[in-house]
C-alpha cells in the first residue's frame, strides 16, 4: 500500500512524501509518486500523515474498591483510536498482598480479547517487602519496563520516602524506570482533614486538599532519591511551573536527560481551576489528581513541553461517568473518585490549542505525542515514528477541519472535558499494524486486534 499526496511529519517538520506500507510494516518513505501503480494508492491530498499516537499512561477498566470503574478497555480503546492513538501505556494494580506478575495477568486477561488498540503495562508498587521486590527482575525480562510508587494517598497506595528509597534501588537493579506520582500523601490528608473538619465536603474543595507545597515537596523529595539511588525517573503528570523548575534544575550538569523525565497531561495544560468554581458538575467532572492548577501554570507548562523541559504529552486518561462521580459526591469529595478521559482527546486538542494557535511545531507535536514517549517507554524499535521498519500505525489527519468536539467512541462521556470546544483538525483514517482501523472517521474494526507489547529500555 502507498500512501501518497500527504505531508509526512518529521524531526525536519512537514514534507511532501509517501509512505510505503506492507503487511504490518513501513517498508519505505519515498519521494511523491515514485512507486506509483505498482500497489494500492491512498490519496493523502492535503492532509498530514502522522506516526499513530502513543499515549503513554491511561487506566483503561481500573476496578475500585467500591465498585466503580473507568470506561473499559473496549470503550477507552475505541476512543483512542478514533482520535489517532494506537497504543497505550496502561497501570498493573495489585490488590493487597497480590504477587505482582499475578497482577499483570489480571490485567493481561481484562485488556486481551477486549482492547482494540495496541498496549503496554506498567506496574504499580505499594509494598516493598523483599517478597514484592524479588518479583521485579522477571517482569523486566517479560517486557514490564516500567514500575509506578505514589507519594501520595496515605493509607492506601502511598510509600513513605524509605519505602520509596528500596523501590528505587530495586528499579534501577533491575535496569527498569520509576514513575512517580509525586504529592506529599501527609500533606493532603491534613489539608484533607481540616476541609472536612470544616463542613467544607462539595467536589469545589478538592483542589485545596491538593495544595502546590505538596506536590513541589515530593517533587524535590523524589528527584533527591533519584539523585542518590541513580534510579532512572518519570516524574508522571507533573502540574505546576514550581515542580517544573525542580525538574530544570536538577538536569542541570546532566547529559542524559532519558534518566529524569517530565510528563505532562492533556489537562494540566488546556482545562485550568476555573473549574472547581464553575458548579457542581463542572467540578466533578474535573476531580482529579493532582488537581487542575492556574491558568498561568497551564501556559507555563505548555511553553516547558514546548522547549524540552517536558518530554511528552500523556492524558492519565481515567474516566469515570458523571453519574458515578455524583452518586459518589454525596459521602463528601474524597469519595469521588479521581480520573479526566482525555485519550480520545489528546491529539486534536493538543492540535487545536498548542499547533493552530502557532505556539508548538507540528515536528514537536509527533515528537512528544508519538516518538519520544515511545524511545523513553521502550517501543523505540517499533512505534512512534513514520520509518522503514517501524508498525504501519498510521494516522491521516486533516489539519483544516473546524468544528465542535464531541467525546469519541460509544460509551457515556458525559463527564467529558472536553464537550464543545471547538477544535482544528480531524482525524480522518487509521492504520495499526498494518490494517485499517478507522476510514472517514468510523471505526471499521469488527474483532478487538490489540496487541500486548513487551517493552525493554
Ligand atoms: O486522578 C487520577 N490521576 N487518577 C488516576 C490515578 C493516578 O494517580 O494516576
Ligand atoms: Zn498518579
Ligand atoms: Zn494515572
């Protein structure tokens, strides 16, 4: 197959080339219509050819505790393909005292069969006894590059820095990367507690059981650690222009910036906390953590991905249905659970506000929506970019198209962001591996085909 007539996107920006594909594979990236009429012809005409998205961290059908999911792996997925993201990145939660591969094959066995986009998983560490902790080498070896410790949610997922220390070392022995979800789980229960303390329950408060010296402590607390154990660190959906400066300054005299990496997320830089004042619902809907800060830290953040102090662009995609967030609303905001959709979202959205507004190159918009979380995330051989070798995911995007962004795919998105903003650009056909997903903007898939993908740094 030939795509031809389009602008491929580059580490160079746009250029006018086709894109050769056969079987699962790019086989070649050549000069327009060089191999014209020996193969299957697709009309690219004006449109962008871009690598598949990579959405390096969602919760795709994440069970609560009381009962509550996320959208689910077939809903979410068909989200992320119909908005150009064909893998995601997605977290392995062990329950308590649960071994942590016989997490990964609880995970393995809800997202095989259902999920419709290729995937990887994380795995996320709450207990560092030396049991847990001897579990990790093996995973590595399986493909499990990737291992997540919180700072925050005291008494449930939270590591005190100790803890936090041993999972480090652990990590980097195993030549693996930490993710860290960096809050100050002490300094959010207090702040937690007097707000509750204080009649102050309705989903409007959450934001100030979050305050940005928490998040700032545990982020200078964890690049500390990382400095000490040589632990190679992800600091995930980072929020604030003062974690961003921590992050800055501690690559400073460092010539390998893949050891301390900065994501950010489709919210924190384009939804801001006007929300939490603009109703109940308007709040619910943007109850997650941590929480949506200033605009100023959004436009801050924004201008860090664009220069590289930020690395790539997630969505933390965690959707929970409006319904579900009120019901749960009344025993007091804690009990809501916390998680924006945005996987759907994110490459038309970052489009419309970051590369028709001028501010981000379409260059740095595929590197930091598909290249580099794929290098950083350990699919550098095979995903994120548009090169002889690489999966034919593929992505034909029309820049012009104007219009009022409706939530993706067949599930309940009333909790949706980002319902009625009106965007730039459309994504129009998908291929993953090879085969077509999505044609005009529908999907065409009749049996989930993702992949699971072993990933090594
Ligand atoms: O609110 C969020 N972020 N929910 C998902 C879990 C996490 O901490 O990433
Ligand atoms: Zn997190
Ligand atoms: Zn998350």
């Amino acid at each position: 197959m030939i795509i031809t007539g389009g602008s491929i996107i580059t580490d160079q920006g746009p250029t006018r080339a086709d894109v050769h594909f056969e079987g699962s594979r790019i086989t070649d990236i050549i000069a327009p219509g060089e191999l014209a009429g020996s193969s299957e012809i697709i009309d690219a005409g004006g449109l962008l050819v871009l690598p598949g998205g990579i959405d390096a961290h969602t919760h795709f059908g994440m069970p609560l505790g009381n009962g509550i999911s996320s959208l689910g792996w077939r809903e979410s997925s068909e989200a992320a393909l119909l908005g150009g993201t064909t893998t995601i990145i997605d977290f392995a939660n062990p329950a308590v005292g649960e071994p942590l591969p016989q997490a990964v094959a609880r995970w393995r066995d809800m997202a095989d069969g259902n999920i419709l986009c290729d995937y990887g998983l994380h795995t996320t560490v709450t207990d560092v006894s030396a049991d847990r902790l001897a579990e990790i080498p093996a995973l590595v070896q399986k493909g499990i590059a990737t291992f997540k410790g919180f700072l925050a949610y005291k008494g449930r997922l939270m590591l005190d820095p100790r803890e936090m220390k041993l999972l480090m070392e652990a990590v980097r022995k195993s030549g693996a990367m930490l993710l860290v979800h960096a809050e100050d789980g002490e300094m959010n229960a207090a702040a937690e507690e007097t707000l509750l303390n204080t009649g102050r329950t309705g989903p409007n408060w959450h934001p100030l059981a979050h305050p940005d010296e928490s998040e700032e402590k545990a982020v200078a607390e964890v690049l500390a650690l990382a400095e000490e154990t040589g632990c190679p660190l992800t600091i995930v959906h980072m929020s604030l222009a003062g974690s961003l400066k921590l992050l800055k300054n501690a690559r400073v005299n460092r010539d390998d910036n893949s050891i301390l990496v900065g994501e950010v997320c489709l919210h924190h830089l384009f939804a801001d906390s006007g929300l939490y004042k603009a109703g109940h619902g308007a709040a619910l809907a943007a109850i997650c953590s941590p929480p949506l800060r200033t605009a100023g830290n959004c436009a801050d953040l924004l201008a860090g991905l664009v220069n590289g102090d930020l690395d790539f662009l997630s969505t933390d995609h965690c959707e929970f249905s409006l319904a579900a967030k009120s019901a749960a609303a009344a025993g007091g905001f804690p009990r809501v659970p916390n998680g924006c959709g945005g996987v759907g979202e994110r490459m038309v959205v970052s489009h419309t506000l970051a590369v028709a507004t001028g501010k981000m190159t379409l260059a740095r918009w595929i590197e930091t929506c598909c290249r580099r979380p794929a290098e950083l995330m350990g699919l550098k051989d095979r995903k994120g970019q548009l090169a002889p070798g690489f999966d034919a995911d593929i992505v034909l995007f029309d820049p012009t198209a104007e219009y009022r962004w409706e939530p993706l795919g067949s599930s309940d998105r009333a909790g949706s962001l980002w319902t009625g903003l009106p965007v730039t650009g459309r994504v129009r056909d998908v291929w993953l591996r090879g085969r077509q997903v999505v044609a005009g903007g529908k999907l065409t898939l009749d049996q989930p085909g993702g992949e699971f993908l072993p990933r090594h740094l």
